[in-house]
C-alpha cells in the first residue's frame, strides 16, 4: 500500500514537474517572441530614422551631382556647351596639351594652339583638320612662356583673333631632376619662371578682357606635386605649389563674377615631361623615366579635363590611390609623410639614382 502511495507521489511529482517546466518555457518563448519583435520594430525604428535623418540628406546631394556629372560626361550636352567657345591652351606642341587640342576641337570650339615650335603646333594642327573636320580651323601661335616681356603682347594676338576667349588652358611647363644642394640658382629661375610666373602673365593679360565680358574659364594644370613635395623635384614642385596657391587666391577673387577657375592635379602622365626636363646643371634630362612612362594615356587625362571644364569644376585630382594616400598623410600626419620622403630620399642617393628616379 504503502508503495503504491509513495509511486503516486513520484508521479504526481513528475508531471507537476514536467507542467512547470512546459510552463517556463512557454513563458520564456513569448519573453523571447516580445523581445524579437520589440528589436526588430526598433532595428526598422532606427534604420528609418538613419536613413531619413543622416543617409538621405548625404545621399540625395551625391546623386544630384552625379546626375550633374553624367549631362557633362554626355558627350552631346557637353560638346553643345562648348561649341564655338575660343580656346587657348598652352603647351599644345606634345602630350597633355596636344591631347586637350584633340579633345577641346573634337568638342567643336575654337582652338588656339600655343607653344615654342611653330613646327610641332602645325604638325598638331594638320592631325586635327584630317582627323576631324570642323567648320573650326584650329590656329597656331607661338608663345614662350619664359619670356614674360613678351607675353602681353602674344595674348593680344591671342585675343585679336576671335576678339576674346572664353578658356584659358595654362598647360604648357617643364620638369626638373636634381639635388637642391648642387641645383643651378639658374635652373630654379627657368622652371619657376615657364611653370609659373609665364602662366600667371599670361593670365593677368586674358583676365581683363574676361572681367569686361563677366564670362570666361581659367583652367591652371598644377600636378600632385604641387600638393605634395617630393625628393629631387624641388623646383618642379615648388613651381606647383605656387600655381596652386595663386590659382586658389583667383579663384576665391573672382567668385562674384561669372569666370570660373579649375585647378587640374595629374598624376603621373605618359607624356614626354620627364625626357625634356631638366637637370640641376640646366641640361636636358632626355631620360623616359618609369614612373612616366607607365602613367595615364594624356587622351584619358583630357577627357577628364575636359568634363571638368564644362561642369565648372574647381577642382580635379587626376590620380589613382596612393597620391591621394600620400595628399591625407601630409595634412593628417606630417611627420609620417616626412619619415616616409626622407627614407625615399635615402633609397634613391644609395642606389646612386637622384637623376633617374
Ligand atoms: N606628364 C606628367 O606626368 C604630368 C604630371 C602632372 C602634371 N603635368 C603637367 O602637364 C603639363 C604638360 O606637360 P606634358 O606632360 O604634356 O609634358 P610635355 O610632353 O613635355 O609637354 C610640355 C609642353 O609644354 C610646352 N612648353 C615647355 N616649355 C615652354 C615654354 N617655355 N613656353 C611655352 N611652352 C612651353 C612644350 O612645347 P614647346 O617645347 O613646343 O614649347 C610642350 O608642348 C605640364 O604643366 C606638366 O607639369 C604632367
């Protein structure tokens, strides 16, 4: 009897046990099912919120400017806002510049093709009428940039011939390889004077006729070196610094008017630069460097430039990552940049390679 009382007992144990255990976990499922669902209506909650509050207003203006973008990337809409427009650029004779004479004629406006071989320029000139006819003629003027006396003179000629201009491409400039230590004051003068004190005479004589008419675009192509020094190149880059801090200036000068100024910055570009750069005793340097030569095709790089021009870009940086690495670092943490330029710098005099680097 007595066992059978207490088997009751475990029995009754038991499934009181096993009630209270389903009941637990009925109750834990539901705690479970509310907490899911509370998550989930505060994740969507919250996903609005940032997507309303943060994301649009970040995403929205991005796409309006890359819609913006793409009517300029439209060769159609582009060509018809350049169509006709005068252009005078710089350094027309050889890489960039001849190539942002095929790109600024094939785009229809009238190119003025400037530099020191008249040879060359009618060279470039005869490509352009066989390549792609045009009701527009391109014209040849030859123009030193070295020669500051004489460059007022030559933009009037400049001007003369369709009674304004609408883009000025200050292109045109020469490189440097050298030590600062064993560099020619001489050579200083002759880089700083053709990449930057030619462009800015040239700018000061085409400005007024562009403020008369409250129209006009200034185009100044600096490189990445004139945002970042680098070994052996001091005068390339400081020439570069400067065309950037002065077109910068123009730029926030002339912001009441209708003219607008972009500051084009390259990376390294397959062109002749580096042959006809000049050493620190102010020979021809006549080497095709690597770095050069396994730069961006100068068509490429005008295409860009050209989209910029008729979007009315203040800026552009025309290089892959690491350029723009090395701009970060020199802004955010100079004493890297520093670090990594001095054992550059070191690299190349222990290869014995100041000149070829
Ligand atoms: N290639 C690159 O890696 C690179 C990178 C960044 C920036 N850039 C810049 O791009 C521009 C064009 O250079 P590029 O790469 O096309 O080199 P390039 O093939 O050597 O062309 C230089 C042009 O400048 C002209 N020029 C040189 N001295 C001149 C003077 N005293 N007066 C008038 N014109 C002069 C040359 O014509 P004449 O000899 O007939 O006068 C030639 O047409 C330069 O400002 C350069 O600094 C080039």
């Amino acid at each position: 009897m007595m066992q059978n009382d207490m088997k009751i007992g475990r029995l009754k144990n038991s499934v009181l046990g096993s009630l209270a255990v389903s009941a637990c976990l009925q109750t834990l499922k539901k705690v479970y099912r509310n907490f899911c669902k509370a998550l989930y209506s505060a994740m969507m909650h919250w996903s609005r919120l940032l997507l309303g509050g943060i994301a649009l207003p970040l995403v929205l203006p991005w796409l309006v400017y890359n819609l913006y973008r793409s009517h300029f990337k439209n060769k159609i809409f582009r060509n018809r806002s350049l169509e006709d427009k005068v252009v005078l650029i710089t350094g027309a004779s050889s890489g960039l510049g001849e190539a942002l004479a095929h790109a600024f004629h094939k785009a229809g406006t009238k190119v003025i093709l400037a530099a020191r071989r008249k040879d060359a320029l009618e060279k470039v000139k005869n490509d352009l009428i066989t390549k792609y006819p045009s009701k527009n003629t391109p014209v040849v003027l030859t123009l030193d940039l070295h020669d500051l006396k004489r460059i007022p003179q030559k933009a009037r000629e400049a001007l003369d011939l369709y009674g304004h201009i609408d883009i000025l491409v200050n292109n045109g400039g020469i490189s440097y390889r050298g030590e600062i230590s064993e560099t020619d004051l001489e050579v200083d003068l002759r880089v700083m004077v053709t990449n930057y004190f030619g462009p800015v005479a040239l700018t000061k004589a085409i400005l007024p006729s562009m403020l008369e008419r409250n129209s006009g675009s200034i185009v100044a192509i600096s490189s990445v070196q004139g945002k970042i020094a680098i070994p052996f190149r001091s005068a390339y880059s400081a020439s570069k610094h400067a065309t950037q801090a002065f077109f910068d200036t123009l730029k926030s000068e002339l912001s009441h008017t209708n003219i607008h100024v972009c500051v084009v910055s390259p990376g390294y570009v397959h062109t002749n630069l580096s042959l006809n750069a000049v050493t620190a005793r102010g020979e021809l340097y006549g080497v095709m460097d690597e770095s050069t030569a396994s730069g961006m095709d100068p068509y490429d790089a005008a295409e860009n430039i050209i989209i910029a021009t008729a979007a009315k870009r203040s800026e552009l940086l025309l290089a892959g990552i690491l350029p723009k690495i090395a701009i970060f670092i020199r802004v955010f943490s100079s004493w890297l940049y520093f670090y990594l330029m001095g054992s550059r710098a070191r690299r190349i005099r222990a290869a014995n390679m100041i000149k070829e680097d």
